[in-house]
C-alpha cells in the first residue's frame, strides 16, 4: 500500500515537470529500478530545483513586488470591508 501511495505521489510531483522531461525521467527512474521513495525524492529534488531556477531571474521579482502584493493587500481589505458590513446586516436582521 504504501508503494502504491509513493509511486502516486511520483506521478502527481511530476506533472509539475514538461511533458518531454517528465517521461524522460519517469524513464530513467523504472530503468534504474529505484525504490519508490528514493523516486519521490529525486523526483522532489529535481522539481524544486527546477522551480528555484525560475526565482533567479529579476522578472518573477518584479512581479511579485509590482502586482501580487498590491493586489493581495487591496484584496484582503476589501474582503475585510464586505464581511463587516454583511456582519452588521446580519445582525441587524437577525436581532429584528
């Protein structure tokens, strides 16, 4: 059970890969007959190294600083604002 959760949890980590290098390391790794969690762990490692090459560039940056955190902070205070005035609504109607 736990060999069919490992080699599950190989094939959900690799669809983070491309199409092409996925089956290329899927390939290697039945080939060399690993282990279902040293696959996940090189399978891990190999996914994490990719997605930290992409944080090396300036663009993902820029991005982040430019658009993501304004937005998440614009975001998080208009939620805020919707749920306290739907709370004294509620509470209006509730108390009526």
């Amino acid at each position: 059970m736990t060999k069919r959760f490992s080699w599950l949890a190989v094939e959900w980590v690799s669809r983070l890969l491309d199409e092409r290098e996925r089956e290329i390391v899927r390939g290697d790794l039945a080939e060399c007959g690993s282990s279902p969690a040293r696959a996940l762990r090189e399978m891990v490692e190999l996914v994490l190294r990719r997605q930290a090459a992409a944080w090396l560039d300036w663009r993902p940056w820029f991005a982040l600083a430019s658009v993501v955190i304004p937005l998440g902070f614009l975001l998080s205070h208009a939620s805020r604002w919707w749920a306290m005035h739907t709370a004294i609504d509620l509470s209006n109607y509730w108390v009526l």
